[in-house]
C-alpha cells in the first residue's frame, strides 16, 4: 500500500455497527477502509428482527429472571437453550448476567442503553437520506401482545422504566389489538403499545445501501478475513489478513462476536458469548402485519419485511460455528402459526445469527484501556441494529479526539477486568 492511498482510521468488521462507524468516521473528514470477510452487513446485522427502538431500555437481566429459567429451559418451545455440552463454559457468564439484573445495578444500565437508543430513528433517517431508500425505515409502534389480560401491566417494573424514561405508551383490549392486527390470533387478550418506533423492513438491505453510501463517500470496503492484530512499534496497529500484513494508524474492532477472538491474544478478556437467535421468513404468508408485534408468553417478534414476514426470536447458548439446530427452527414455525392463525407456512427461509453478548446487555465503546489507538465497538447484543448510528458517532468523535457530551465509562471494553485506563 501506498502512503497515498493509506487510510486514516481502518475498521474491522462490516455488521450495522462498522459500517455505520465506517459512515460517522468518513463525516468526520477521515480516510476509512472497512473490512469484512464477507458481503457487507450479512452476518447478525442481516438476520435481526428489524426494530429500532429509542425505548429499550430494559436490560436482558432484570431482578426475578432467575425464577423464570429453569421453566424456560425445560420447554422446548421456551425462548432459552443451552446446548447441554456447552453449560459448563457458559456457566460463569450466566451467573455475572444474573448477577447485572440486581435492583441497584439496573437503573444505570438503563441509563447506559438510553444513551446509545434514544436518537436512533432520527439517526438512522440522516443515514438513509438521500440515498433512494428512506423507505427502508418505516414508522411503528412495539405491540406486545399478551393472552393473560392481567400480564399487560403499565406498572410492571419493565414498563415503569420506559416511561420514565419518556415512552409513550398505552394499553389496549384485545378487540382492539386485533382491529390494529387483525392477523393475530384472537388468544391475546390485551396489549401493550409502545409509540414513537421504527421498524426496518430488510436490515440487511439497509446495511448494503449505507455501505454504497460509504463508498459514494470515498470509504474503501475490502473483502478479508482478518487473522489477527497487534500494536506497530513506534505507534499504530498492524493487522493481518492472507494478503499480508497492513499498518493503520488507529483501529476499529467491530467484528460483532467474533471480537473477542482477536482480542485474546492481546490478553484482554472480554466476557462476550455468542447468544445464538434464529429467524424464519415466510415468502408467502398470505397475511401481513403493520407493526412489529412480540409474542410475551413465547418471548419472539414477528414482523412484515421485504424478504416475507419473519419471526425472529430464541437465545441459545452453544458457542460459535456449531450448526444450527433443526428443533429451533421447527419451535419458531409452530409458534408462527399459534401467534397467525392464517399465515401459510409452506415457503419458508431460516437463518440463524450470533448476539454479541456481554452480561450487563452493554455493548464496548472507546479505546481499549492499556492498547492506545485501538477502539472498541462490539458486544451490541440484542440492541445492535438500533444502537449502530449512536456508537458510529461516539467512535468517530473518539478516532478524531473531539470532546464527548456523553458519559462512556459504562461501555468500558475492559469493565470486566477493574482495569482503569
Ligand atoms: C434473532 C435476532 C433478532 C435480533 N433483533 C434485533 C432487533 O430487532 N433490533 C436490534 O437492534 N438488534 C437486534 N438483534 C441484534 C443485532 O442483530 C446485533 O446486535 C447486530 O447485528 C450486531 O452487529 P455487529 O455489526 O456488531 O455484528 P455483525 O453483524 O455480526 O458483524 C460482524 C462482522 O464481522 C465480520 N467478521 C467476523 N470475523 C471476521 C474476520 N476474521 N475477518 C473479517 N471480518 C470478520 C463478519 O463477517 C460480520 O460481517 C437481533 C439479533 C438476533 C440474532
């Protein structure tokens, strides 16, 4: 490589969160190459469930949740699983995640997923603009849907959070919920409906169209499999790919799950797991959906995109690169059609992603204590479509030094380590 054409800032890993890194980085007037082994933005980042929410706020691990695992790991239906070979590696994080769910921890983390939620529409709809396709992003309200009545509670710790923190919500009868859906089932007895939403009708398709904006932007993509990664003598990181190895001047690691691998070497230890998720999409499903709608009891969201309508849901724990599991897959059909009475399942795609998941729901953002000039941004979990544009643009403001409005400190790549930076 020429000292010309030498990037200012290379981020590693095109999901939703480098390529919206990729975007902010090249606003912020920096050279940027964006590197993926694959097509931009087709691992998670293609598969997820499409909401875009500046209401999640409610971290995975909440005061009681433990009551509720053993049952949901018994059913096989049950929105949890961990592959019975994997429990004694997984065991450690799921006693720290349910530890993160205690009383006094998790106002803060709710705080934290503020800060990275709250303008995600409005960030996503700059993204988008001009590009052709601002249609990608169409307003919706969360319908949760319950089949016992009394479960639909606005002063449920959950909801309580919410509105604190500025959600519109409301709830709504079941005669009403299926005047606003009429595809669901009429089981649901009542429902929660959280306003001022947005759904992404092909996160994937989204991930293609901001990263031809990047290049539009004069950010250079490049298909690599990076192998691994250390800091230059004499100042910035070095990175190696087959093709050899490269020196950039600041790095971001946004490799989503796959994160955590490169960083081992380095010796940080960063507690991620890979928190497996499925999704099937109905071609022709003979019903639509005008909002993003979550099943409560069986915990999965159904939504109508392009592709077809997908359900999208489980959290099993089985580590990475193991196949996917039939009996998931099967599980998300048969809750379809008790959540859609009259969809028609016959043409069907299934697909199965990796959360990138740290027990305190948080993602990492900013520079990796104790290795200058190399930036965090992974560990997004359930939340990395709608916090992607907020942590492009704390990166970007981190890459070029400019001073933050924000308190990071809760995103610290190394929290789990109490080392200060
Ligand atoms: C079923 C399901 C439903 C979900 N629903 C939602 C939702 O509704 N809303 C929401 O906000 N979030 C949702 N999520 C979470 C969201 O999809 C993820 O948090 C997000 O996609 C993570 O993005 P990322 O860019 O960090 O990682 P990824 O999309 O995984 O990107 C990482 C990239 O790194 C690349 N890579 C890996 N290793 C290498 C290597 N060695 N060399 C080069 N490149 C490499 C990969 O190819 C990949 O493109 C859902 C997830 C699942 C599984």
């Amino acid at each position: 490589m020429t000292e010309l054409n030498q990037p200012d800032v290379t981020v590693l890993g095109a999901g939703i969160v480098g390529i919206c890194s990729a975007i902010s980085l090249a606003e912020q007037g920096l050279k940027v190459r964006l590197i993926d082994r694959d097509a931009p933005g087709q691992a998670t980042s293609y598969g997820n469930a499409g909401i875009i929410s500046p209401w999640s706020v409610v971290p995975q691990s909440m005061p009681g949740l433990w009551k509720k695992v053993p049952g949901w790991l018994i059913d096989p239906l049950g929105p949890v699983a961990i592959k019975p070979t994997y429990l004694p590696k997984v065991a450690s994080w799921g006693l720290r995640f349910l530890a993160e769910g205690r009383q006094s921890r998790i106002q803060d983390i709710s705080d934290a997923m503020d800060t990275l939620n709250r303008n995600s529409i409005e960030l996503y709809r700059l993204h988008l603009a001009g590009t052709g396709h601002e249609d990608l992003l169409q307003d919706s309200y969360y319908v949760h849907a319950f089949r016992d009545k009394t479960a639909a509670d606005l002063e449920s710790v959950d909801y309580r959070m919410r509105r604190e923190r500025g959600a519109p919500l409301e709830r709504i009868s079941g005669a009403d919920l299926r005047d606003l859906e009429p595809a669901l089932s009429h089981d649901f007895e009542a429902a929660i409906l959280i306003k001022g939403q947005a759904r992404a009708v092909s996160p994937g398709r989204i991930a293609t169209v901001l990263a031809d904006k990047l290049r539009r932007m004069g950010g250079d993509i490049c298909t690599q499999t990076v192998q691994s990664i250390c800091p230059a003598e004499g100042g910035g990181w070095r990175y190696v790919t087959a093709s050899g190895t490269e020196w950039t001047p600041k790095l971001v690691l946004a490799m989503g799950v796959w994160s955590r691998e490169l960083l081992k070497p380095l010796g940080v230890k960063i507690p991620m797991e890979s928190e497996r998720g499925y999704h099937v999409s109905f071609r022709n499903p003979g019903i639509s959906l005008n909002h993003s709608i979550m099943d409560m009891d069986m915990k999965f969201v159904a939504s109508s995109m392009e592709e077809g309508l997908r359900v999208a849901g489980t959290a099993e724990f089985a580590g990475l690169d193991q196949p996917a599991n039939q009996k998931r897959v099967d599980g998300l059909v048969k809750l379809a059609r008790a959540l859609l009475p009259g969809l028609k399942a016959d043409d069907s795609h299934t697909w199965v992603g990796q959360r990138p998941s740290l027990p305190d729901s948080l993602p990492c953002i900013g520079e990796v204590e104790g290795l200058p000039d190399l930036f965090a941004a992974f560990g997004h979990s359930h939340y990395g479509l709608m916090m992607a544009p907020k942590t492009g643009r704390l990166i970007a403001d981190l890459v070029k030094g400019v001073p933050l409005n924000e308190d990071i400190t809760p995103f610290r790549p190394r929290r789990y380590e109490r080392i200060t930076a």
